[in-house]
C-alpha cells in the first residue's frame, strides 16, 4: 500500500492506493486562510497540522487494515507558500501563500535592479512576479524589516510536513526552482539570490530529485497514525504528479488539464529555455518540463452557460453550440484579463444562441492551441486531457477539431502520480 499526499491550494488531500495503484482510501480538509490586512494572504501554522491530521486520518480509516502495511508515503504541493522557522523547525509566523500580493511593489522594484537581469536563467519562471519566495523574503527583508535569527530555516509548506512526520529538512528540486532561489543553470541555490535575500545556504533545505525517497518517518509520525520507517518520496509540484500519474513520459503526447484554469504540460528530454509565458523544471527520471497556463478556461463556460441556458447544464450548453454555422456569422468572443468572464464582439440581431455559445468555445480553442504550440511547439502527436473538463466528451471532440490532433481522457490525478512515484521509489514497478 502507498500513501499519497497533496497540499493543494484549497485543500489538503490524501489517498491510500495498493500495489496496482488502485485507490483504497481518500481524505480531504478544506483550508481556511487568514487575511489580516489587504493583500496578505496567510495559513496559520495550527491550519496546516491539523489540515495533514485531518486528511490522513480520514484515508487510513476508510482504508481500513490495509492501511497498515503501507510501503511509503510520497508528497505533493503547491509551491510557494513558505514560512520561517526557527532551528527545531517550530514555525516563526503564518505560512504565506502564493496567492499574497503584498511584494508586487518590492517586485516592481526588483525588475529594474541590474542583479536580477539574469533571473530567467535560474528559475522555473521566465520573469519575476510577486508570488515568489524570493519577491516575498527581499519584501520581508526590506519593507517590513522582518527580524531574522541567522539560525532560521527557510520552511516551505511541503518541507514543513517531511520535518512533522520525519524530522528531516529536505526538498526536491522541481519545487525548489518555482522559489527564485534556486538555479536551473547550477542545479543548486543559486548564491546571488540568497545574499539578496539575507540567507546563507544552511538555512535552506537539503535537495532532492523529484520522484526520490527523501527521508524516513519517525516516531513523531505516530501522532499522524503513521508507523516509523516509511521513507518519503519529494513528488514535486501537483502539476508534475499529475502528469506522471497520466504517465506523460511514456507517450507523445502533451497534458492538457481543463479545470477552473487550463494548463498545458509537456515532458522534454533537456532543459527547455527560459520563456516569459512559461514554466520550465525538472522531471522524475532525469527529464524535464515546460508548461503554460492561462486563467480564462472552466470558468468562462461556467460563465457563458450561467448567460446562455436556462439553468446550469452543460450538456445543454454544448449541445447549443453544436447547431452554430460554421462562420458565427462574425461573432467573435474575448475572454476577459486575469480569467475574468469576458464580452461577444460584434453582436447583431442575427447571431443565435448557438452562435453565442460556438464563439466561447471557439475563443478558449484558439488559446488552448497558442499554449500547445508555446510548449510543445510542433512536436505532440495527441493530446491527454484530465480535469473536471474532460468529462465532457463533446468539449474534447471540440478541441480535437480546432487543434487538429486526437484530444484523449486520461486520469492525471496528482495523487495517484504521488502514489506512483512512491510505489517505484521502493523497487516496484508497471510490470
């Protein structure tokens, strides 16, 4: 049996799975945040422990004895949230999310500082924004003069749970290269960012290879239902864990995930170059990745169905669109900025229903198609689609349409790509 564990950004989730990575067991926590002033966005310490407690309590128990013979455990996360802790690794302060706007000015800043011209060159993203680890500690460290012990640990939310169950301060390296602190280029800290950063490399974790057994639980794991001597596998970012469950890396095929917000992953066999629109990391097994993502997706056909039917139902909604001419008669749809609804374009009192619903679909098409080509270029021969969007069989045909290659349901579950990292991290395997 193999435990799972994913600390999304709305909740916390676990599954326990058995040697055929059949799911046995699943528990979820939703979090809470706090917002003590506008632009902060922060989850208590208290939130986070009783968040992991909560989750792998309901997966063991709906496992039942199975769960006891659990092999290892492998974690996923979300990347940035972080906070300080000092050196037994007690938290300091709330952990920070990703979501926190507050270094948007310090980021601004640092866009026109000469030490960060290089910074496309280091990490996962092509440009700085203000949800980096490394925008937030230089904001800390020089708007709100946060004090700082020279023996605080750097504690990133799925390095805080490793230290909970094992006492052990590591993280893996796909994760590692989304902070800002790390370079791609040297495969290590990157030196720069840290004395810009006020941190000497001692106060960061140890680095790992995404889909590695990192470090073994200890008798502090028993407070979580957990036995001592599992090991823990770093299964990196959810994206990442989702695309191995999909088993990305042995197809040609690019990962297309329909959820509130759309995004395209590929799998490469060298390191892609640094682009402003894009994500870039490591892979498991040596390989890496290059994905793109765009807000405007399950949202804008919530949106538009919500406009166009009757009532909620997509079916209906899909249905419409199919009767729409080919030409729209000139309609043309925009998604708004930053995932907002959006507007129709030269509406006239000929256009339908069908046309309405048509140019919706035909807008998110054309993006989805850009992020393909920005990520795969030409070089996908099909593409897998998980999310909640890929129970729409019409919404997949659609895209096959507009894309020109066959658009195929898979199962990218970051949980069940945790599950597999972890079951072929102790010896086993597919076959």
């Amino acid at each position: 049996m193999y435990l799972a564990i994913d600390f999304g950004s709305t909740c916390f989730k676990a599954a326990v799975f058995n040697a055929d990575l059949a799911r046995r067991g699943h528990g979820a926590y939703r979090l809470r945040y706090q917002y003590p002033v506008p632009g902060h966005v922060e989850l208590p310490v208290r939130e986070v422990a009783d968040g992991i407690r909560a989750c792998l309590a309901q997966a063991l128990a709906a496992a039942g004895p199975a769960a006891r013979s659990i092999r290892a455990i492998a974690v996923t996360s979300q990347a940035q949230t972080f906070t300080i802790a000092d050196r037994a690794g007690t938290p300091r302060m709330p952990f920070i999310s990703w979501q926190d706007t507050r270094a948007a000015e310090t980021c601004d800043a640092m866009k026109r500082q000469p030490e960060w011209r290089t910074f496309r060159e280091h990490c996962s993203f092509g440009q700085l924004i203000p949800a980096l680890q490394v925008c937030l500690l230089r904001h800390m460290q020089t708007r709100e003069k946060t004090e700082r012990d020279p023996r605080d640990r750097l504690m990133p939310l799925s390095s805080y749970a490793v230290w909970l169950l094992s006492g052990q301060y590591c993280l893996d390296r796909n994760l590692a290269a989304m902070h800002g602190l790390y370079s791609l280029a040297s495969r290590d800290w990157w030196a720069d960012a840290l004395a810009a950063c006020g941190l000497a490399r001692r106060q960061l974790p140890r680095l790992h290879e995404a889909g590695a057994a990192a470090a073994m639980t200890s008798a502090a794991a028993e407070a979580f239902g957990l036995p001592r001597e599992i090991p823990i596998v770093l299964a990196g970012n959810d994206q990442t864990a989702g695309a191995y469950g999909a088993g990305l890396h042995e197809t040609e095929a690019a990962l297309l995930t329909l959820g509130t917000a759309y995004v395209v992953y590929a799998v490469r066999r060298t390191l892609p170059r640094a682009a402003k629109e894009s994500v870039r990391g490591s892979y498991p097994g040596g390989r890496y990745y290059r994905l793109a993502a765009d807000s405007s997706g399950g949202n804008v056909i919530a949106w538009a169905t919500h406009r166009l039917m009757e009532r909620p139902d997509y079916d209906a909604f899909f249905e419409t669109a199919r009767r729409a001419p080919a030409a729209r008669n000139g309609l043309v749809f925009q998604p708004g900025a930053a995932g907002s609804a959006g507007e129709w374009r030269h509406i006239r009192p000929r256009h339908t229903k069908a046309d309405l619903a048509a140019s919706v679909l035909d807008a998110l098409a054309a993006r989805v198609r850009r992020m393909v080509h920005r990520v795969n270029g030409r070089g996908a021969k099909m593409l897998l689609a998980g999310g909640g969007g890929s129970a729409q069989p019409a919404w997949l045909e659609w895209l096959a349409d507009a894309l020109g290659m066959p658009v195929v349901r898979t199962e990218a579950d970051a949980l069940l790509g945790a599950a597999r990292m972890a079951r072929e991290a102790v010896g086993e395997n597919d076959e």
